[in-house]
C-alpha cells in the first residue's frame, strides 16, 4: 500500500510520521492547528517583560489547551501538567506555595529543566488543584520572568470558591469557538479575508466575491466555530460526519453538569439547555423551561449554564447613557449559546428533525432566509463578542420599547467612542428598519449598523424637522469583525 511521511519540527527536535492512504483523515483531524486570533495576544504576552501568569478562560471544548500547545512550540521547552490525567501532581502544590520549591519538584518529576525565559508551564485541567490557582500570583512575585500559562475546563465554578486568586497579578484571557474570520482562516480563504477586510460601506465588494462569502457563511451557520468540528469539515466536507462531532460535544458539556453543584439536579439543567436552544434570541422565560421544578432552581439552572460559558445573556437597557449597564434590567435578558452549530443539533435533539431548516439554510436564496432570523441574530451576537478584545470580560444588550400599540425592539446596542450604537441584525437583503429610526430618533444618535445579506452599503436620512443627517451604515453579516476596526 502507499505510504505518506509526514516530517515536521516541534521542540527543537524533527518528528517524522509514516503512515498508510486511509490514516490521512485521522492524522489531518488530530494534528492540524488552525491559527486563531488569541494566538496575537498569547504572543504579545510572551514578549512583554512584565508579563503575569495567564488564566485562560472559556468553555470546554473552545481550542484552549490547542492553542498553548502551539505557543510552546516557540520556546524551547514546553512542559504540559494536566492535573485531570496526571493527579499525583497536586502533591507539589499542597504542602505551601513556595515557587522556587515547586518549580523544581516540577523539573524533577516532568524531566523537564524549568529555566525563566525559556520554558512555558502549561498547568491545565487547574480547576483540579485549588491550591495551583492560588500559587498563580506568587509566580509573578517570586519568578517573574518564567511564562505561566493556566486553563481549566468549568474553571469559573473553582475561582467562585476562592476568596482571592490574585488581583493584579494575575492576567486573563478569554477564549470562544472559533468567529467566521478564523473559520475562513482554517479553510485556506486568507484571501478573501483581505478582500473583505478592504470593502467598506462606501467601496462594496463585487457582486461574484459578496455572493462566495455569502456561500461560506452558510456552511459556517450549519458547521459552527467548535474547532474540532471546523477541522472535520476541513478534512472531510462531510455534514453528517460534523454533527456526530457536535453531538459527541453536546453529551460531553451534559456529562459535565454532575460537577457543577449538588444541588442542581442534571436532569434541570439539560432541560434548561434545551429550552434556552428553543427560545434563541427572544425573551427568556422561565416558565417555558419546566413545570417540575421552582423558579428559583430554574433560575440558579441558568446562572450555572452562563458561568460555564455555554450561555450568553443579553441583557436589556434603556440606553439613555452610558455605561450601558447602568441602566439594564436583568429580568429581560435573552440567552445565546455558545456556538451555532451545537445550537442547530440541539434543536434537533429538542424538536425532532429539522432537515427543513438545514437545507433552507444552504439553498434557499437571500431573501428567503429572512425566516432564519434567530440563526443570524445568534451569530451576530457571538461575532461581536468574539470581535472584542480578549484580554476582558464583555456584556452584549439589546434596546426594547414597550409602550402601548409602539413596540419596538433593537438586536443589539454597543459602545464606539464613547457613544451609543444601535444594532440592527437581518437574515436576508430587505425588510424595514422600524425600530432602528425609532430608537434613533429617541435618543438622538446620528450613526447606528445593520447587518445582513446585503452588500456593503450606506443609508441616509435627514430629519425634516432637525435638519440632522442620521446614518445607518451596512456592513454585511459575514463583515461584523471589519466594524470594530473600522469605527473608532
């Protein structure tokens, strides 16, 4: 049979693979790395001089522990402690926190020399080991130039039980699956990338190069961002073959809901999950999640669910100033998943089959997808999440008018230079903009966006009574991340 060698660097040293024609899927699914945007800022981090432990923070299953692993890479030792596979590393840390003693204790039993400057300690799995989080700030005291790196998968319930795990000397970082740019990356599309990255509303793309985009972002609607669902689709082009990887994620996340605290029963937290897929993008009600359980439990259910990132609350606000949080009320609040291809195997675990849907989503025209709305306000919403930096925790709200016969309702409201921007979200190329003019003219903001199938664009009216110029600026749904580079 014909056989492939594979030689590649890692470590200072060269590794070579031999293997047979049909390893080739195995071998592209578990080897390839995918650049992502968090790789900027972890390179930034290693070249500052006085740089602090890293706390990598985010959802299972998001790249976290892949994306380190390619930092090590380029030092030249790399010492990986997972203290989920490898327990009998807690012993180091629990006698004191002493860090030269632990640094060499570490040495001793990895085989590894721990040299400031030249090595990355990558503690994952740290959620584990209690005392490991709180040793994170006497590294910066006591070893300062050695790099630190440290992750955990529902870490936040651990940092919830501590009473300090080291302000200011501790940075965080926070990671999501992957955003329609990275997914673009990892399909060898950089040039179109550029091409994206250069139209702008008053130099739309050509027609042929909006409608390929437009082809990826539906594939990107049904695949997601879960990295090892991307690199699936990547080696294979094969749907069915993704949705066994997203729903092998899925039981992974309801596996989980044991750990999170013993009295939340798993049984209410799945179904909050599934309920909270159903009710994507409108007002979350409690009621619609069980009747079998009180909604404090409900609610406790979903303030879970949010700390282990596989929630995203947006909050309302009335947006009369800033910050924007001053004014939100957390009794209306939609919810988010983290990812949108786990949300569509939801539905489908939730509902039945929605074949109808999948296909409508690759095949319908533009216009037509209008009806999958909360499929693009979703992602909208994680785009601009995912668009922010990393380096922060952020809140996403919406604007909602409810006087008598004058509803009216934004998708989302955000913050440019210092001023109140409105979000309007569209599934396809048309449809009104009611509630954007109101909320425009009410708060008297000049410059709001819509997104949507539409190509770049710009639309302008002038107040008859104000003589004001307002400005709706189009940036396309497959464009979100140009916004936050482009408005300053």
């Amino acid at each position: 049979e014909e056989l492939y060698v594979w030689i590649f660097p890692k470590n200072g040293k060269l590794y070579v693979w031999i293997f047979p024609k049909m390893g080739l899927f195995l071998l592209k699914t578990c080897i390839m790395y995918s650049k992502r945007i968090i790789d900027k800022y972890l390179q930034d981090w290693v070249n500052d001089d006085n740089h602090k432990p890293i706390l990598l923070r985010g959802a299972r299953q998001v790249g976290k522990s892949s994306a380190v692993r390619n930092l090590g890479n380029s030092f030249e030792v790399y010492l990986e402690i997972n203290f989920e596979r490898n327990p009998e590393y807690k012993a180091i840390f629990e006698p004191n926190l002493d860090i030269p003693r632990i640094v060499s204790q570490l040495s001793a039993m990895s085989g590894k020399r721990v040299v400031p400057g030249k090595t990355l300690v990558f503690l994952d799995e740290i959620q584990e080991c209690k005392e490991a989080i709180m040793s994170l700030r006497f590294f910066k005291e006591d070893m300062p130039q050695l790099h630190v790196v440290a992750a955990g998968s529902l870490l936040e319930f651990a940092l919830q039980e501590l009473p300090t795990f080291g302000v200011g000397r501790i940075h965080s970082m926070f990671m999501y699956p992957m955003t329609f740019d990275e997914f673009l990356v990892a399909n060898s599309q950089d040039m179109l990338i550029e091409a994206k990255n250069s139209a702008s509303p008053t130099c739309p793309l050509p027609e042929p190069i909006h409608e390929k985009l437009i082809e990826l972002y539906r594939v990107y609607m049904m695949v997601g961002g879960m990295p090892e669902v991307v690199s699936t689709w990547v080696a294979t082009h094969d749907y069915i073959r993704c949705q066994k990887v997203q729903d092998d994620i899925i039981v992974t996340y309801e596996d989980d809901f044991s750990k999170y605290k013993k009295r939340v029963d798993p049984i209410l937290l799945r179904q909050t999950l599934r309920s909270a897929a159903i009710q994507v993008t409108n007002k979350f009600a409690y009621s619609q999640v069980s009747t079998s359980y009180k909604s404090e439990k409900i609610k406790e259910a979903v303030s879970l669910l949010i700390l282990a990132g596989i929630l995203i609350p947006v909050t309302h606000t009335n947006a009369n100033g800033l910050p924007l949080g001053s004014e939100a009320n957390d009794r209306y609040r939609k919810m988010l998943l983290l990812d949108n291809g786990l949300l569509l195997r939801l539905l489908n675990m939730s509902m039945g089959d929605i074949s109808s849907i999948t296909e409508q989503i690759l095949t319908a025209s533009a216009t037509d997808l209008v009806n999958k709305g909360p499929m693009t306000e979703l992602i909208a919403g994680l785009e601009i999440l995912r668009s922010k930096p990393l380096n922060m925790r952020h809140e996403l709200y919406y604007w909602t008018r409810q006087e008598k016969n004058s509803l009216a309702e934004v998708d989302y409201v955000d913050v440019r230079n210092s001023k109140i921007l409105p979000i309007e979200i569209k599934a396809g190329t048309q449809g009104g903009m009611k509630s954007l003019w109101i909320m425009i003219r009410e708060k008297k903001i000049q410059t709001a966006i819509r997104h949507s199938l539409e190509n770049f664009g710009l639309i302008r009216n002038e107040d008859g009574e104000t003589e004001e110029i307002r400005e709706v600026i189009v940036w396309p749904v497959y464009a979100i991340s140009n916004v936050w580079k482009a408005i300053v």
